[in-house]
C-alpha cells in the first residue's frame, strides 16, 4: 500500500481496526485506529478493498467510505510536517485523561502555555516534532508516565494578498497553500496575458471602473470644497477651493455639475445654524435683562432696607423715653427682617439667572467650536478618501496602460513569466520580504504581494510605458 503524501496525515477515526482484520503489520494499524483521509485512503480501498478479512464484505467499503464523505474537508488534519508560527491556535488533547480537548494560541515570544507544564517553546517547530516536545514535557514534570498527545492546529493566521490581483484581502490559510494559488483565491491577476478575448473584457472592465472612479472622485472633490467654503465663510463653492494635483485628475464639468447641490446644502446648514444661534442668542438677551431688572429691585429694597433701621432706631431711642410702645419696635424690626429676606431671595434669583446666563452663553460658543471641529473632521476623512480614490485610480491607469501594451503586440510571454510575487513575514528578527516562486510555500500571517510586468522585451519593442 502507498504511503500518505505529506498534504494528508493520519487521522483519529475511533474505530477498532480488529473490524477490518488488519494486523500491526498493516500501515494503516496504529493504538488508536488511524486511517488516511482522501486519496491515500481511497487508493488503499481500491488496492486492497477486495481483499479486507472482514465477513461484512462489501458493507465495511461503504462503511468506510461513509465515514470520509461524513467527515469533509473541514474534518482534515494538520500535517505533522507543518510548521508551527507565532498565532496560530493549537488543539491539545490528552488521550489518558477524561479532560476535553483545549485550544491554546502560540504567543508572540513563539510559547504556547499549557496546564501544569507552563511555556513551551514551539514556534518554528513541526507539528510533530511539537507533539513530542509536549508529551517529553508531561513525563518530565511528572504529571503523566507515557501520555498520548493529540495536537493539530485548531485555526491559523489568515494571509493577505494584495498587489495586481482581481480581489485583494484576508483569505484563510491553509497548510501547503502556494503563492499560485493565492493568487487564485483572490480571484486571479489583475490582467490577463495570454487570452485575447479576457484581455479585450478586462480592458472595458478596466475602463468602466476607471469612469466609476472618476465620478466618485468627483462627488467627493465637490463636498471637500464646500467643507472649505464653510470653514472660510464662503456662501458657494468653490473649484479654487480644491488642490492642484486634485484639480488635475477632477473633471471640471462633473464638478460644475455636482455643484448647485453642495451649494445648497451650505445655504440650509447657514439657515439652520443662524436659526440656532438666534433662538440661543434671544434666550441669552432676556436672561441679561432679567439679571439687571433683579439688580434694579435690589437697589431700591436697599435703600428701603437702610431707611427701615433709620426708623427701627428712633423707635427704640423714643421707647428708652416712654415717647413710644414697644409694639412700634416691634412692627418696625418685622419690617426691616422682611426687607432683608426680600434682598436675599432677589440675590438668589439673580445667581440662578446668572447661571442660566453663562449656560446659554456656553452653548453660543459650543455651537460655533463643534461646528468649526465637524468641518474640520469632514475635511480630514475627504480629504483620506480623496488620497485613496487617486490610488485607486493610479492602480487601474497603470493596468489598463499594461493591458493596452501587451494588447498592441498580441499574446505574448507565459503567464508565469509575468507575476512577481513577495511574501512580506513577521519572523523573531522582525518583518522580512522574501522573493517566492509560483510553487514556494506560504506561511499563516503572510501578507503576499502580486505583481505583473510587461512581456520581457516590451521594452525593446518602443512600445513600453
């Protein structure tokens, strides 16, 4: 029987081999009943299907290849050849004791910390080599005699594709995936060089996205000019408002346009804050004569105030000569206590009007400085996806400017001989850009970057960018 290809790992199926009459000879014999998964076993079954010692014949077969299809691709294990990286998440089980299987994540200092043990070091490591550390670890610390170790590599770090590829972004890994078929996953490189027809498809493509970008740089262009407009104060908009190295790349007539519209919406922002700022501003005024009308009605209680003990004096200097009943010193002491409550619940409407005052003068000076703040923000995030529209148009000028040369001198070089790709990897020494082949490898967290070239010898030919 063949052996399993390094892209297919033996795999826990939890059935007795005894079933299949298979002996520690057979190599698909282990302890614990491992079968391979998809073309190696499948090769087995056709090799030595007719031949199982198993009375059920022909029932087991189907059993078998049951138990594959139930199982899928999502049932795949890691392969024990498959290195280790630092934030991938490890599954652990421990077959001696009755505890479930745990996940746990390598961390940045490439360690994986796991019950009893602590740290273990397992980043650059294969999967298997890991599974030995591990269980060398157990017995050396005491906590089993001769455990058996299950580790696979519950989820991995997705990769990045980015560059001349049709949809750039986040793609799961999965162990052996080469930059070729990255850039399958993402849809393909951007332009296609060998087929007329998808070259011709790709160009008007190419061109509808080009006049899509152009439009949305335009909208955008417009609302960054009237967000300076009301930062200055203008009542319109503005093309001077905008950049130079924007006003090369905006289509002015698409502008004009669009203008009538972000005019307006300065007209009724004005409104609407003038309104505001009226109603406040009105509000404001009245608590200002509120306050002075208090300050009025104190002046006079405190003359009264003054006139009042004047009066309670010479009421108490005619009782000491029996000129006066102490009734009138009562009468005038009420007086003057009555006077003083009078003077301090006035001062208390006049701090509370104080108060409402400053609060009303709080929210005129709000209004204008969350204003100015808004402008400015809407400036900014315009202004960023101004930046990476202009990139993104770059981008499609500098594919379609490709396409149209590779176009003009027919089909020319092999694909392959066309794509660069760079695989940007965090490793312990930091980040490293590493030059890949079609076929080299990725690693979980790679972010690889396509490009395309022209034809070798487009150069040559006069007709290169």
């Amino acid at each position: 029987m063949a052996e399993p290809s390094r892209a297919h790992s033996p795999r826990h199926c939890g059935i007795s081999c005894e079933l299949f009459g298979l002996k520690s000879g057979n190599s698909l014999y282990s302890t614990h009943c491992q079968c391979f998964f998809y073309d190696s076993f499948v090769e087995w079954l056709g090799r030595a299907g007719m031949n199982l010692r198993c009375r059920f014949g022909v029932m087991v077969a189907g059993i078998l290849m049951s138990l594959v299809l139930a199982t899928g691709i999502a049932g795949a294990v890691t392969p024990d050849g498959y290195t280790i990286t630092i934030g991938d998440e490890l599954e652990l089980d421990i077959l001696d004791d009755s505890d479930p299987p745990q996940r746990f994540v390598v961390g940045t200092n490439g360690l994986v910390q796991l019950p009893f043990i602590g740290g273990i070091e397992v980043a650059d490591v294969t999967l298997g080599e890991a599974r030995q550390l591990i269980a060398d670890a157990y017995v050396k610390r005491e906590i089993f005699v001769a455990p058996t170790v299950e580790l696979s590599v519950a989820n991995f770090r997705p990769i990045f594709v980015m560059g001349d590829v049709r949809n750039p972004g986040n793609y799961e890994y999965q162990p052996f995936l080469t930059a070729e078929q990255a850039v399958g996953l993402a849809g393909g490189t951007a332009v296609s060089a060998n087929n007329e027809e998808a070259r011709i498809l790709e160009r008007r493509n190419l061109e509808g996205a080009l006049n899509g970008t152009d439009a949305d740089l335009a909208r955008l262009a417009v609302q960054f000019a009237r967000v300076q407009a009301q930062i200055e104060g203008s009542p319109e908009v503005r093309w001077t408002d905008l950049p130079d190295t924007l006003r090369a790349v905006v289509d002015r007539e698409m502008f004009d346009a669009l203008k009538p519209k972000e005019d307006q919406i300065i007209a009724l922002d004005d409104l609407n804050r003038t309104t505001q700022r009226r109603l406040i501003a009105d509000a404001a005024q009245e608590a200002e004569n509120r306050v002075a009308l208090i300050d009025q009605r104190e002046t006079v209680l405190v003359s009264a105030l003054d006139l009042g003990r004047d009066e309670l004096q010479r009421a108490r200097d005619l009782a000491e000569r029996g000129l006066a009943t102490q009734t009138a010193v009562s009468n005038a002491e009420q007086t003057i206590a009555r006077q003083e409550n009078e003077i301090l619940s006035l001062r208390e409407q006049r701090s509370g009007a104080l108060v409402q005052l400053n609060q009303l003068q709080s929210e005129l000076s709000r209004i204008d400085n969350e204003r100015e703040k808004s402008l400015i923000g809407e400036s900014q995030t315009h202004r960023s996806n101004i930046e990476k529209l202009m990139t993104e148009r770059a981008s499609i000028e500098d594919r379609l400017r490709l396409l149209e040369q590779w176009m003009s001198i027919g089909a020319g070089a092999e694909s392959e001989l066309l794509v660069g790709y760079v695989a940007r990897r965090r490793t312990a020494d930091g980040l490293v850009s590493l030059q890949l082949s079609a076929q080299d490898e990725l690693a979980p967290g790679d972010q690889l970057v396509v490009t395309v070239r022209p034809p070798d010898g487009l150069e040559e030919t006069g007709q290169g960018g």
